[in-house]
C-alpha cells in the first residue's frame, strides 16, 4: 500500500468525522468471499488484504487525487456529446471533487488559500494544468481525441467559474472526508474493476438489504444476505432432479434425444410446472380479493415477467376477477433526462429513470375513478408518443407488470394493504459441464441479447457492455424483496439455454470483441461474455423451436408468442 495514498478520516452513518480502519473493509470482504465460494479463511484474508489495500487507493483517487480527478474529469468531457457536456458537469461529482482537490493544490503552490475574485490567478492555475493534461492537437484516433482549442477555451472557462463557486464555499464534513456510503461504493466498484463481480454483487445484495431493513421496507427476517431463496431453490432442483435435467449433460440428452428422449416431453412438464407456480399465486390472491385493488408483477429484468402478468391475468379473470394491465415502462422519462456514465451508457436500470411523480399521480387518481392521459414510450425513438385515455372501473383490479413494482416509492399512493405483490425469477437450476451451477442472470442477459436485438434497437454487443448497470439495478432495488413479497413465482425453463442458442448464435458478440471490453478496462461485461459464450458452446442447439408452444414464458423474447406482448408491437 503506498502510504501517501492512505486514508486517514471518514464521515460515519452517524455524520461523525472518525479514524478510517482498513480492517472493517478487509472484514467485510473476508466474510463476503467465504459466503461466496465457501473458501478457506487464510486464503480469504490474504485476497482480501490485496483487495482492500486496492480499494483504499481507489477511494484515494477518486477524492482527493487532482492528477486522478483532472483526468477522469477530461475523460468525461470528451465521452459526452458536445451540446450536453457542460450541463451532464455542472452538478457531476467529479467537478466537485476536482474543484476542491484543485483549490488545494492551488494553496499548497501558492501559499493562499483562493478568493472568489482571485479569478486571475485562478485562469493561469487552470491554464497551466491543462496545459499538463490536454493533448494540443485535434486528432482522430485512439479512445479519446485530443481537444480543439475552442474545447480548451471552454473548459478553461467552464472550470474557473467552478473553481471560484468553490472558492466562496464552506465545505461540509462530506465534502471534505468520504462518507460510509461513497467508501461501500468503492468496495462495489473497485471488485468488480478487478475483477470479482460474484464478491462485488453479494456484498451489494447484503448492503441493500441492510439498508432496505433500516429503512423500514423489508423486515429482519425477510432479508436474504445473498439474494438466493431458498426454498424456490429447493424446490426446482428436486424437480429438476426428477426429471432428468438437472445438469447440462442432462440437457443436451434432452435436445439430441439420446436414450429415447423426448425434447417434446420435457417442454410439457415445464409448462405444467410454472402454471402450477402460477396457480398458487392465483390461489393466494382470490383469498384476499376484497381488499386488493393493485396486483403487482415484478422482478429482475427478462425474468419472463410479462408473459406471466398476461397468464395471471387470464387466470384471474376465468374466476370472476376483472384485471386493467397499466405497462409501467411507458412511464420511462424521455432520452433526453436520462443521465449517462463514463462510458455513454444510459442507466434505464434505476427506479429512477422512471417517472415516479406522475406515476403516482395517476395510481391515486385510477384508484378515485378518475380517468388518466396516459403516456406510451417508444424505445426505439427514447420518447413518449401521444397519450391516451385510461380509467379503472369500479370493480377492476390494476394490474401492473413492472421491473422495478416492489420498490416503495413506486406505488407509494396505494396502501400496502390494497397491493399484492409477486416476485418472479428465471431460476433453473442446471449445473454446468465443469459441475458448477449456471448464473441465473446470464440466461437473462441471453433473452435480453435477443429481446434487444429484434424490439429495441440494441445490438448484443451493446446489451452485454451494458448489463453491469442491469445487474446493479436488480442489487440495490429487486432482489433484496425477494422474501419479502406475497408470492414468487419461477418463470425459468430447463430448456431455454438450447432454444436461446438457435435465436442467438448469428448475433452473438465474438470472442475479439469481448476482449476489448477486458482491454478498456471493463472486466464486467468481459467475464459475462467469456463465461457466457462458453455456456452457449457447451449447449445442444435445439434447431426446431416450432415444438416450443405460444404459450411458453420463452416465446416473449423467441418470438411466436400467443399473446400480446408490448414489446411486440
């Protein structure tokens, strides 16, 4: 560890100033990699000293290192489109944190501490560490292109004016020590960056459900510190188990028919086992039916959630209860309000790309009897197109299919006993040819490869460079309620992986591809892709998916599905 990159102070939940120790984030992540990988305790604390020591650099950096600052702030300049760089700056953290590292700096050379009007000392500050920092020639290669002298000029101008705000500024505690939240942050983001995105992602899992228990939204007991319940678990092996399908060898007996099977045979048995999952929940609802005016859909993205409100719905109505589906997606704010990355990323993935307020606006006035104008959002333009007229009757029940639905605020203006809420999951539990257990969200990022592909106008490679911020999406928001919801309900098929690879493999993202990824420094979305496109290669293609019916969850990404899927239009 370099000693002048340590952190010294911190701000605590408390909002108290106090000694930073390195040894609660070298704890936190020797019990995060033995709950992970069940390893050994002496292997655990010696990965997690390394991390750790890497981890408190990052922090360094990211807050008080104005060389770090200065040229994370210039790559960020240059990644946005020009008319939008200076408003996506103006309130970004990282012209805060640059502004007071470079103040600083700036008393530390000068001797003063910096006025407000000390504006022209302040400009040949400026011009002198971009000077350092900007290469002075416009040019068209590599990642990031050298900066014209109008951009020069425009940041020069852009930074004094940030510079001497600043200067004007009293910080507080937080500004000028990084706080408990930013520091869990960093431990997210930093192991991912190295590489370990199964660490990072239980360790976000077990935060967000700390938190969501602190604020009230889930009880002690229906927190699950790995995002995995159990039971459902359980009870899918067993069946999987029970029908011969449990591991991929398994599988591919299934898709070439090896030892007399029936591909036919175990599609069938599929499809009764998830209408009996939805069967229950239909069950469980009709119990409480005089009370319920919400029925809430949720859970993490292509978890075939649609497909399923669909049959609920028909369920639901066959025994006397009359359902109005409001698609939540149409409620996504235009392009144009969407923040980005680093990267030029859009994050969709976040409660709040949604239009919470108006949501809620139109929930309460629906539930008085009131009729709505409401939105429809193209995805393909990032726009809401014309709105339309939409009231609940009296005895109708709002039904709502929705990635985000058991995140609080969302339907905050419906009581909590009036709404019922279902978690469904793609949860097949299939061991992979090296024995161990495939990842749930990699067969997601698959159905989303293709779903993107053929309704959204995102190519595959687009989807996979993005599902870091999907994944972090579903941490902080969907997955710590799994257990606290009315139902759950498991929407995965054993035979999705070999139907997926005929629909996938023309628009696969290739192995040169992925590797870029890892040499931009976007390990992520490079381990995803590895581990995936070896997934797909060990998989039998099942090469006739007319034996799939209309009515399979599977159809909503395939295609040829019996029923309308908005995406589909």
């Amino acid at each position: 560890m370099n000693a002048s990159r340590a952190i010294e102070k911190m701000v605590d939940k408390y909002d108290r100033v106090v000694t930073f120790r390195l040894s609660k984030i070298v704890n936190s992540i020797i019990l995060t990699i033995i709950d992970v990988e069940s390893a050994n305790r002496w292997i655990a604390e010696r990965r997690a000293r390394k991390y750790a020591d890497v981890i408190q650099e990052r922090i360094y950096d990211t807050f008080y290192n104005f060389d770090w600052l200065i040229h994370d702030f210039l790559k960020k300049y240059i990644s946005f489109n020009p008319e939008e760089r200076l408003k996506r700056l103006n309130h970004a953290f990282i012209t805060e944190r640059l502004c007071i590292a470079a103040l600083k700096k700036f008393k530390e050379e000068s001797g003063k501490a910096a006025e407000p009007d000390d504006r022209k000392d302040l400009a040949k500050f400026i011009d002198s560490e971009l000077k350092k920092s900007i290469p002075r020639k416009k040019y068209d290669g590599g990642l990031f292109p050298g900066l014209c002298d109008a951009e020069n000029k425009e940041i020069s101008a852009f930074l004094l004016g940030k510079f001497t705000h600043y200067a004007g500024v009293k910080l507080s505690k937080k500004q000028v020590y990084p706080g408990r939240e930013y520091i869990m942050d960093m431990i997210e983001k930093t192991l991912k960056e190295i590489g370990e995105t199964e660490i990072a992602e239980s360790f976000m899992i077990f935060r967000e459900g700390k938190n969501k228990i602190k604020n009230g939204e889930i009880s002690a007991l229906q927190f699950t510190n790995n995002g995995i319940p159990y039971e459902v678990c359980r009870k899918t092996l067993e069946w999987n188990i029970a029908h011969d399908c449990e591991s991929l060898f398994n599988l591919n007996d299934w898709i070439l028919g090896r030892g007399g099977k029936d591909i036919r045979e175990l599609i069938d048995l599929s499809e009764k086992r998830f209408r009996d999952d939805v069967a229950e929940a239909v069950d469980k609802i009709m119990a409480r039916k005089s009370e319920i005016k919400m029925i809430i859909i949720a859970g993490p993205s292509c978890s075939n959630k649609t497909t399923t409100t669909v049959i609920a719905g028909r369920e639901l109505s066959k025994i006397g209860l009359k359902l109005k589906q409001l698609n939540v997606d149409d409620y996504f704010k235009n392009l144009e309000d969407q923040p980005k990355d680093e990267f030029g990323d859009y994050d969709f993935e976040m409660p709040e790309a949604i239009d919470i307020e108006l949501l809620n606006e139109h929930f309460g006035a629906l539930l008085k009897g009131l009729s709505i104008q409401k939105p429809s959002y193209n995805f393909k333009s990032g726009k809401r197109d014309a709105a339309t007229e939409f009231h609940l009757a009296d005895d109708e029940i709002l039904l709502i299919d929705c990635l985000h639905g058991l995140y609080r605020s969302l339907t905050r203006s419906v009581s909590a006993s009036n709404k019922f809420r279902i978690y469904i999951e793609s949860m097949n539990i299939l061991r992979n040819i090296d024995g161990a257990y495939t990842r749930w969200s990699d067969i997601r990022m698959m159905k989303r490869m293709v779903r993107d592909f053929q309704h959204r106008g995102y190519s595959p490679k687009q989807t996979l460079a993005h599902w870091p911020y999907v994944r972090k999406g579903e941490l902080k928001h969907i997955i710590p309620y799994i257990c606290s919801t009315d139902a759950v309900i498991n929407a995965g098929m054993p035979y999705e992986l070999p139907a997926l690879k005929k629909v996938l493999k023309p628009i696969m993202p290739d192995s040169a591809f992925i590797k870029q990824l890892r040499n931009d420094g976007r390990l992520d979305p490079y381990i995803r892709g590895m581990r995936t496109l070896a997934l797909v290669d060990a998989a039998a293609e099942m090469t006739d998916l007319n034996v799939i019916p209309g009515t399979s969850p599977l159809r909503e990404f395939i295609g040829g599905s019996e029923y309308e899927i908005p995406h589909n239009d």
